[in-house]
C-alpha cells in the first residue's frame, strides 16, 4: 500500500520526511526522478520550488506514495511554493469523491472498449 498523510500540509514536508523515512540522500531521488542535480530537491523541500507535475508520478514511485493523493497535495500547495497560478479551484471540483469515481467509471469504458476495438480487429494479446 502507498503511503498516504493526511495530515500533511505540503509537498515540501512530504519529500523531505518521506526521504528520511526510506534513508535516501538527496542525490539519490534526484536521480530517480530524472534529475541531473540535487539542488532542485533542496529547493522542493524547503517549499522554495513547487513540485512539477511532470515529476509528479516519479516521486511517488521513489518515495512510495500514493499518487492522486499527493498530485492534490501538489496542486493545493503550488501558489503557496512560488507557482504563478492557484489550482485550488480545479483541486475543488477534480477531486470530489463523486467525480473521480466517474472518472473510474470513464476508463472502464475506455479501456473496454479499447479491448473490443482489438479483439474485432485480430490484434489481441493472444
């Protein structure tokens, strides 16, 4: 299970914890998440730099976490970090229980669908 808490108030404090809990060096995730210098993990962690949502998913797989929980704690927390825009009011309406069960709902379809489309067209896994 990917680790998830609720009681943090920003991505910043997240990485830096969730790095010392798993004894990994600054270098260390810098390098897991593509990242040629650690200097930007230093500048993440002291809430300096917001978190870029493209390194959002490498994050969660180097510091085990769960990621639509802290991609919404990204969001929330980007104007506060130095960001230019407040995504609060997207996070307000994305992330409600009741759209992203929709949204589970939607690639269910997609992915049926995508299967069917395969299956018809002779080019399965089989």
């Amino acid at each position: 299970m990917k680790h998830i808490d609720w009681n943090a108030t920003s991505p910043a404090e997240v990485i830096l914890e969730r790095r010392s809990i798993l004894h990994m060096t600054q270098i260390e995730l810098a390098l897991h998440i593509g990242l040629e210098k650690p200097n930007f993990v230093t500048l993440m962690e002291k809430g300096m730099s917001s978190v870029p949502l493209a390194q959002v998913v490498a994050l969660c797989d180097a510091l085990e976490l769960d990621e639509t929980w802290f991609l919404e704690l990204t969001m929330r927390s980007a104007k506060e970090a130095g960001g230019r825009r407040d995504l609060t009011p997207l996070c307000d309406r994305v992330f409600t229980p009741e759209n992203l069960r929709r949204y589970a709902d939607l690639v269910e379809q997609r992915d049926a669908a995508r299967a069917t489309n395969q299956e018809d067209r002779g080019d399965g896994d089989a």
